[in-house]
C-alpha cells in the first residue's frame, strides 16, 4: 500500500511535468468525449427509431406462418409485398398467443399494395354530372336542374380550354399534332348541335364525353396504395400514437378505409396547393429561401406553368369570382384568369407568406382541393395471390396519423382497411358470398362432376350434363332489376360484420403487444415453443426483424460510430505509444538512480502503467464530464430532423438524447484499456534500463 501510494503521487505530480502528456491527455478527452456523445445519440436514435416500429405497426412482436417463401417485411422491400403463406384461422393463432402471461393483445394483419388512377379534371366533373342525371331520373327539382345546368357549362368551358391547350400544342410540336379522329371528336363536343340534343339521351351524350373527350386530358395520376387489413377498433386501442386527423374512425363492424394524411395530402390533393405547402414547411421549419434553394424555385416555376389544374375546376361562375378576388390581390385590370394566375404564382422570400395565405382564403374556397373527398367511396382493383385481379368499393372514412411521425414517409406510407376487405381483394370469399354462391348453385341446379368422370358426363348414353332447349322470352328489365336488388341486398349485409368474423378468418401475419418489453427475448421463445405444441406451423420474430431494411439502419448506425471510435483509438494507441516511449527515454537517468538505490523492475513497471493511466483517468473524466454536459444541452435542445424521412428514425421532428450510466463507464473502461495497453512497450523498455549506464548518460 505504501508503493501504490507512492506511484500515485508520483503520478499526479508528473502528469503535467510534460507537453507530452498534455498531447496524450487531448487524444484522451477527445477520444471519451466521442464515445460519450456517440454512444448517446446512437442509443437515443435506437429507442426512439423501436417507439416508431413498434407504436405504428409491429408491436413488440410479430408472427407469421413458417411455410412462407419470404421473410415477413413490415415497411415493403424492393421485391413488392413479401411472399407469405396464410393463416387459415386467426382465432386458432389469437388462443394460443394469448395464453402466455406476458401477451396484452394480439392484433390481425395482412399487407397488400396496389395503384390506384386518381382520375383527371374532366373525369370526375363527368362523374359528378352522370350521379346528378341519375338522381334527376325519379324526379327534377328547380335546384337540382341549377346544379344540372352549372355543371354542363362547367364542362363546355373545360372542353374550350382544352381545346386551346391542344391548339398551343400542336403549334409548338408539329410531330405531336393531335389524331384526326380526336379532333372530330372535339369538334363535335363543342358544338352547339351536341349540346341542344344533350338532355334527349344525357347518359350516352356522357358516355361520349368520358370515353373520346376525358382522356385527351392527361392531369390524372397513378397513385400507389398499400393497404393493412386489420381489425380496426383493436388496432387503434393498440396502438395509442394512432390518432384521426380529419373525417371519423371506421364505424364498429363496418368496411372501410383510413387514408394516411401523408398519403392523402402527398397523392390526392391538388398539385398546386401540395407545391405551396412543401415551400411554406421548407421556409419554416428549415429555414430556407427561395432564392437560394432550386428545388424550391422549381416547384414554384410548376405552379406558374401549370395553371390548367386550376383553371378546369372553375365553372363560370367561380372563374368570374377568381378573377374579380385575384384582380384585388394583385391591385390588376387583366380579365384573363390564366395571366392572373400566373402573376400570382410568381412569388418570391418577400411575397410568399401573403400570397401563401390569399391562397387559401381566396382562391381554395373556390376550388376541389383533394380528389377524393372524405365519405365517397374509392373503387381499388388488387392482385391476389393467385394472380388474378379483385375489386371492391370502400368508403373513405377519415384520414389518421401516429403522434411524432406526421411527416414520416415511411409511417405515412401505410392506409388502414378493414380485415373483411382485405380478404376479399386477397382472394378469399366472406362467408356471405360463400353462403350467396350455394344458393346459386341450388337455385341453377349446378352439380359437381368429378374429373375422372367428366367424359361420361359429357358423352355418355345416360349424360347428365344435356338437356333440351326450350324456347321463351326473357324479361331484361325484370331480370336486371332483381339482380341490382339482390346485388344492393348483398351490399347492404357485407357492411355489418361481427368480432367473430374477424377470428374466424385468414390472416397473413399479427401483431402482439407485450406487458413486459424488457423480457422480449424469452417470450419470443416461450411463444415459438407454445405454438410447435399447439402444432401450429408459425415463426416468431422481434420487431426489429420484422422491419427488415428499416431496422437494420440503427445497426449501421452503431457500426460506424463504433468504426469511428476503432480507428480514433488506433491512432490514440500509437501516439501515446510514441509519447511514453519518448517520455521514458528522457527519463533515463532517473530511472537508472531509482534503479541504483533498490527500486525493482516491478516498481519502475508499475510508476510507468500507473502514470499513464492516471493521465488516461484524470482526462478521460474531462472528457466524460465536457461529453455529458454536449448531451444535456443536445437533450434540451435537441437534434433537429433535416429531411422528413428522419421523423421517423427520430420519432418526432427532434431527436432528445439521454444519457446513461452504461455510456460513461463503457468510455472511461475503453479510455483505461487504450492508455494501459498503449504503455506496455515503453513500460517493459524502461524495466531494461541498467543503473550503471542510465547514470553514465548526459541525456
């Protein structure tokens, strides 16, 4: 005790006696401090990049069939959807996840995408005007004939203009000159004989208009749509980040679809509009101008080009309304709506938040600013797993969004549908249809024929598949009429479906929630060992598995800091190698008296290692102390998310680190490891000194 106190003190009062050791001692805090902050964030981001996953869509575990081809991928991969085999019966699954006392709930789920056409200008002015005949045919009343009227001037002036635009077109590219029979078709659409005779046959006058006229208007979209099929009310109870921006939640037992703000803004709202929001967020959160930042200067050059969007959705009326409010605006006399637009959107750093807000208090109110309104039904066509294409009608009933995640492409790219729907564009029939499809059987007096007796059937003497014809009439009207009411009926009762419907289904894969996180591992096990004996076929896997590529991010993440501390330490061990062994070497001759008057070799081995890792000690504890007060202020004030796609790894617009015990000691343990490692040589060369020449030596 008495030697290690001496060492000590010896250390203390060498630890500034050099500039070597202040070189050395600055490697060390730098070194510390980069662990300190590195580990920090780096764990931060992982806690916070797990809340997403797992308080969006994973859970804390996710479990799928073990037959399926590919690996179960939450957020997609670059293949499209992940080939997984079904679960026959959810409720099979639901008993025995649920049995196990860390399991709080067990959420249905299956992914699919599709592309959706968002339809052009022209295409759902026409639909609106088809739905308006349709309620005139019982019965006109004076306001529905107004609303009759203002819609076909609506879209006579739609027709002018497109007209004009295809004009300015072919003058401008010759080899881009319109199909002769296109320009028939305009021509008569414009003219006034077509018109007068509109309202003898106003659904194939429609019928024209949609089929020769719409598509000569190419402002519609695909849209790309992934959809979640799950139950619904229990997701949104599960998931608690999950909250309904606009419209309501999916009634109880009924079918439709919650569109992601993201998407709904992103795809369906009007270009122009969606182009202002983008500029508006840029320069307020980020802080940007436009007259430094192109991006920005092209999407405004967009809005000054492509006024068409705007222009097809006024009918008379509201273009004489938006011009008298632009001509105020702009303090103008111009009467062409298209020059006033464009001088409106030529915008620039001082103009832009006015011109912003007149947007929207001005012109909008005028204007459909989302293609598909909350309440109407979307119509979505989708593959199912044997290839062939299903469609259904689903009522949009509001759009949601997780809590910190509102600009998160990747959270955003996720639309709820209910389970019932999602089975059926799967490809399996709900027990209503499989209940209507043995009833027409009955009804037909179809019979199953077996293959190996197909050709008896078929060729026998005693067929069973001829019969005679009989001659009659057969009554459309009748026929089509009932068919639409059983048809409506059928509708009517796919609307209502019940929990047990839901249980009794097939699903593709399921969320749990745990009531212990901390014991993810072996509830992962425990669960995989109660399903092989419950003889289901199912794998068991951690959220962080489930992400795929999102998850492996945080992996990357810790690797290169973990590569950036490796190679700062590797240099830190050959300078403080060098600067010992040079600190060693100008101490020569009072190690070789130390040596002469009975120090051992353990002793100038020990004052060497206890020296340098005091300095490692005494700056590494600098460095810990300057790294945990860069994270209090990073905690404070926070690490702001410079693109929208960190929202998510971030789960917010800001990363809040925190700082744990483990980051200290981890630091100060690879801070004490480096230095004593890095003496070794130097102390072990030192122990070789003899007393004799060390004595004799000048320097």
């Amino acid at each position: 005790m008495g030697q290690l106190k001496l060492l000590v003190q010896v250390a203390f009062r060498n630890l500034f006696a050099s500039w070597i050791n202040v070189i050395v001692g600055a490697i060390i805090l730098f070194g510390t401090l980069l662990v300190v902050v590195g580990g920090a964030v780096v764990d931060s981001l992982d806690a916070s990049m797990s809340r997403s996953i797992i308080g969006s869509v994973a859970g804390h575990i996710q479990v799928y069939s073990e037959k399926s081809k590919d690996s179960l991928a939450l957020y997609g991969n670059m293949g499209g959807e992940a080939d997984l085999r079904v679960i026959e019966k959810f409720s099979d699954i639901k008993k025995v996840l649920e049995q196990h006392p860390n399991v709080k709930t067990v959420v249905p789920m299956g992914t699919n995408s599709t592309m959706l056409m968002s339809g052009n200008t022209v295409d759902l002015t026409l639909a609106r005007l088809r739905d308006l005949y349709k309620q005139a045919a019982p019965g006109e009343t004076p306001e529905l004939r107004a609303q009759l009227d203002s819609l076909k001037s609506h879209v006579r002036q739609m027709i002018a203009l497109l007209e004009k635009d295809l004009e300015r077109r072919n003058a401008l590219a010759a080899e881009n000159a319109m199909d002769p029979a296109d320009l028939q078709a305009l021509e008569r659409a414009r003219s006034p004989e077509f018109w007068e005779d509109f309202e003898k046959d106003a659904l194939t006058s429609l019928e024209f208009l949609e089929n020769r006229i719409a598509p000569l208007v190419t402002d519609g979209d695909m849209v790309p749509l992934r959809y979640l099929g799950t139950d619904l009310v229990n997701f949104q109870k599960t998931f608690d980040r999950m909250r309904i921006v606009d419209g309501t939640a999916v009634p109880e037992g009924q079918r439709g679809l919650l569109l992601s703000k993201y998407t709904y803004e992103e795809f369906f709202k009007m270009k122009a509009a969606r182009r202002l929001d983008i500029i508006q967020e840029a320069r307020a959160i980020n802080h940007k101008k436009i007259a430094e930042d192109p991006d920005l200067q092209r999407r405004l050059k967009e809005n000054q080009t492509q006024t068409r969007e705007i222009l097809f959705q006024l009918d008379p009326l509201k273009t004489e309304q938006a011009i008298a409010r632009l001509q105020k605006v702009l303090g103008s006399d111009e009467k062409d709506l298209e020059k006033l637009l464009v001088s409106f959107f030529t915008m620039d750093d001082a103009n832009f938040d006015t011109r912003y807000q007149q947007f929207y208090s001005e012109l909008a109110p005028l204007l459909n600013l989302y293609r598909i309104r909350l309440g109407n039904e979307l119509p979505i066509t989708a593959f199912t797993r044997t290839g062939y294409s299903r469609s259904a009608n689903v009522k949009v009933y509001g759009t949601y969004e997780f809590s910190g995640m509102e600009k998160s492409q990747l959270a955003g790219s996720i639309n709820l549908v209910d389970l019932i729907t999602f089975r059926e564009l799967y490809g399996y029939m709900t027990a209503d249809q499989k209940d209507e499809l043995a009833k027409l059987q009955a009804a037909s007096g179809v019979t199953e024929v077996k293959r190996d007796n197909l050709d008896d059937a078929l060729f026998g003497d005693d067929s069973s598949l001829v019969a005679e014809t009989t001659s009659g009439t057969i009554d459309e009207d009748a026929q089509l009429e009932g068919a639409s009411q059983a048809r409506h009926q059928l509708e009517l009762a796919l609307r209502k479906y019940t929990q047990q419907d839901i249980d009794d289904g097939v699903v593709l894969h399921a969320a749990v929630m745990l009531k212990d996180p901390d014991t993810l591992e072996q509830t992962i096990v425990e669960l995989q060992e109660s399903a092989k004996k419950a003889g289901l076929p199912l794998k068991v896997i951690s959220w962080h598995q489930a992400s795929d590529l999102v998850g492996q991010i945080i992996l990357v993440a810790k690797l290169v800091l973990y590569a950036a501390v490796f190679i700062i330490f590797v240099v830190a061990v050959v300078i403080i190698n060098n600067s010992v062994m040079m600190a060693t070497l100008q101490r020569v001759r009072e190690i070789g008296t130390m040596r002469a008057i009975g120090a051992q070799r353990g002793f100038v081995l020990g004052m060497v290692l206890l020296e340098t890792m005091v300095l490692g000690l005494v700056f590494g504890a600098v460095g810990a102390l300057l790294g945990t007060l860069a994270v209090q202020g990073l905690g404070s004030a926070g690490i702001p998310a410079f693109h929208e796609s960190m929202y998510f790894f971030f789960s917010g617009p800001r990363l809040f680190p925190t700082l744990q015990a483990s980051n200290i000691v981890t630091a100060l343990v690879i801070v004490i490891g480096v230095s004593a490692f890095s003496t070794l040589y130097p102390a072990f060369l030192a122990t070789r000194v003899s007393p004799i020449q060390a004595m004799q030596t000048d320097e």
